[in-house]
C-alpha cells in the first residue's frame, strides 16, 4: 500500500500542494483538501481513497470556478 512520503507547497501562494508516494506517483491537489482530508508524511494511501481525494479536489475546484464566474454578473 502507498505512503505519503512528501507533501510540498506548490507555487507563490501555497494553494496548492504536491503529495509524493513511496510507489514514484506524485500529484497535486489544492492545499484545503488535503488539510480536510488528513494527509501527513507517512500515512498509508489506498487507490480507492486516493481516487476519492482526486475527486473531491476536482469538485472543489469546479466550485470555485463556477463561483468566480457568478461573481462577475
């Protein structure tokens, strides 16, 4: 089972972080959810919770997309 060997801030903001695996899987997701969702160095990661993570992440941003563009009108 995969371990979160790293999590690094992405970018000037740190909105964004990137969560490196023991397996060589690396991929990013906003910093919120992974503070929602419990990730620190050395936890154990299962693909289904990961795909979760993923989505969920995907979701959060759609969210906030769809709420800048509301707040233009």
């Amino acid at each position: 089972m995969p371990r979160v060997t790293s999590i690094t801030p992405q970018g000037r903001t740190g909105s964004k972080v990137v969560v490196a695996l023991n397996d060589g899987d690396s991929f990013t997701l906003s910093a919120r959810v992974a503070l929602d969702w419990g990730l620190f160095q050395g936890r154990e990661l299962p693909e289904e919770e990961r795909s979760e993570l993923l989505l969920k992440d995907r979701y959060t941003q759609g969210m906030a997309n769809a709420l800048r563009l509301l707040g233009y009108r």
